[in-house]
C-alpha cells in the first residue's frame, strides 16, 4: 500500500512542471480562469484544507529559488506579502514602491541582502528594518530619499544610497554601525554643511566612502583611520589641506578629480604614507602637489587637464637612493601649460617604464 501510494505522488510531480510564459497574456489567462473558478490567484490554496501549502509560497509572480526572492521589473507599488521567512536575498529592484512600512519585512530574520533600487521611495518608517537582524547589504540607489533611514541594522557591512535627494548626513546614522565596510552616496544634492563632523567617525572596518557628483566644497572632517579608498571626485572642493587628511595612515586610493582644486598644502601627503593611487586631474593646480617625492608606495599619479607651468627635479622622486618601496607604474602630465622638453630627464629617475610617463598635448 505504502508503495502504490509514493508510486502515485512520483507519478503527479512529473507532469506538474513549472509555467512557461509564451506570451504576455498567458498570465492574464490564467487569471481569468482563476476568477472563473473562484481561486484567488495570490492565494490559489485559501479556503482548500486538502491544498494547504507544506512551506513558504513564493509571491505572486516572483521567482524563489534557494532563498533567493526575486520580485524585480514588475511595477510593484508596494513590498509584496507573506515573504518566505528563509529568505536571504530580496530583489525588489526597478519597481514603482513609494515607501517602505513597519511590518513590510517581518519575519524575516535570515536576510543578508536587500535590494530597493530604482523605486520611487521617499519614505521610510523608523521600525522597517527592525527585523532584519543579520542584514548585511543595503542597496537604496536613484530613489527620491531625502535623509538616510535611522535604526538600520547593526550587523550592515554595506550601504549604497547614490542618485537620490540627500541634502543631510547626520552622527546618528551610522551610530553604531561598527561592522560597515562600504558607504556609497554619490549623486545627491549633499553640501559640506549638510555632512556633520565625525559622521563616520567610530565605525573601525570602514574601508571604501565614494561621495562623488555632490555639492561639498572640502573633504570631510573626522574620517576613519580604517579607510582604504576615498572618492571624492566631481564636487566642488578648493583646496586640500593637512587637516583633513589627518590620521588616514591605510588610505591607498584618493579620488579628487574634477574639482576647483588649485593648491594641495605643504605637509598633506605625508598625513597618508600609505597612499598607491593619487586622482588630481582636471583641477586647477598650478604646480606638482608637495611631497610625492618622500612617498615610499605611491605608483599611480593623475595630474593631466590642470594648469602646470614647470616640473622640477624631485617633484616625484625622492633624492636618495633605495628609498622609494615601488615604482611608479602612471604619471599623467598632459594637457598641462609645461613645457615638458624643458624637464630633466633625472626628474623621472624611479619610473622604470617609459610608457608610464604621460606628457604634451596641450590644448
């Protein structure tokens, strides 16, 4: 008996395969013939005690696999509900959602990453994110947010909120967020007035701020000493000074191009020792930045479209001998006013690759 009745089971799920859409109505079929027959098509087992689902439905015309719930491009307005409580990725992207509520992800203890971009969101209740309590990646990019949401998980590691209307970045935020890795917050109305000194102070694993295409007009003060990239590229920045520099002794990558840059302060560099990567392009600098020379690491320097006249011998090589850790491997000069026939050759002696070496083409 025990056999027949698993022979029968087999035999229903082999022809019990998925749906295959073959054109954009037969979704629309099927729901006339639901509302035929009285079948909530949200809900097809309500009301059947003999049909009662043994786990989690997938959402109405989301797709779950491996607790992964994909619910993107379907012109949703709002969060979806009775989400599988296993979830741990939630795909909500390219939607028409205006807020996110209390109660929109309850139960969902389990879930690592959240994914909201490109909605119309402009609200978010104070208690949305409160059940996600091993949420680790927050992606809110090209919504219409004008402040960051508050009482975020503790357990975030990353957070990308760029293209929206954030005009604020205040301490109590990221207070407490000590296991974040990455904040993206590029393409917002931001001004430097609006970024509260010490916003990201306190959180120790910070390794990458990109807040590019903004209104800030000087780097902000307080960064962590964990950083290891900081792009601060297309905003409207004047002048970098040793202040604001201070105590980044990890930072590797700083991104400082297309700005009104038209001095970098004597001492500056030497507050990152550790520095590989330096993007001044397209500034307003009339002469190399002060203190390449004594750098140990630095191999990459972009400098090109600003207003250079001259370049002297140990602007980029230090004077002694096996000082210098690693060579440069990018030195970008070109479209600068210097006259670059007038430079020493000496003046490129700790660059060992002549296609390194970047220079002419001046308008």
């Amino acid at each position: 008996m025990k056999a027949t009745v698993i022979f029968l089971l087999l035999a229903q799920v082999s022809w019990a395969g998925p749906f295959q859409q073959r054109s954009i109505f037969d979704f629309y079929d099927l729901m006339q013939a639901d509302e035929a027959s009285g079948i909530d098509p949200e809900n097809p087992t309500a009301g059947d005690p003999d049909l009662e689902p043994l786990g989690p439905v997938c959402p109405f015309r989301c797709q779950c696999h491996l607790r992964v719930v994909q619910c993107s491009d379907l012109d949703l307005d709002k969060v979806p509900t009775d989400l599988p409580p296993d979830t741990t990725l939630l795909d909500l992207q390219n939607n028409q959602i205006t807020e996110i509520k209390d109660g929109d992800f309850k139960n969902l203890k389990d879930l690592h990453t959240l994914i909201l971009v490109n909605n119309k969101i402009s609200k978010i209740s104070p208690g949305a994110f409160t059940p996600l309590v091993k949420l680790e990646r927050l992606y809110l990019s090209k919504n219409q947010l004008k402040e960051l949401p508050e009482n975020m998980p503790k357990t975030l590691q990353e957070l990308r909120a760029h293209e929206n209307e954030i005009t604020k970045v205040g301490k109590s935020v990221f207070n407490g967020l000590n296991q974040m890795i990455v904040i993206e917050l590029g393409t917002n109305p931001l001004k430097s007035s609006g970024i509260d000194k010490g916003a990201f102070q306190g959180m120790k694993k910070l390794s990458y701020i990109r807040i590019a295409d903004t209104n800030i007009n000087a780097i902000p003060q307080g960064l962590p000493p964990s950083l290891t990239e900081l792009h601060l590229d297309s905003n409207k920045i004047t002048k970098v000074d040793a202040a604001s520099l201070k105590g980044l002794n990890n930072l590797a990558k700083l991104g400082l191009s297309f700005n009104r840059i038209s001095a970098v302060e004597n001492g500056s560099l030497a507050n990152i020792p550790h520095l590989r990567e330096l993007h001044l392009n397209n500034n307003e600098l009339l002469k190399v930045p002060g203190g390449l020379g004594d750098h140990k690491y630095i191999q990459v320097v972009y400098l090109h479209n600003n207003n250079i006249t001259a370049v002297g011998r140990n602007d980029f090589c230090p004077r002694g001998f096996n000082t210098k850790k690693a060579s440069y491997t990018g030195v970008s000069l070109f479209s600068n006013p210097v006259k670059y026939w007038e430079i020493l050759p000496a003046t490129f002696r700790c660059v060992y690759v002549r296609s390194a070496i970047q220079l002419g083409n001046y308008k």
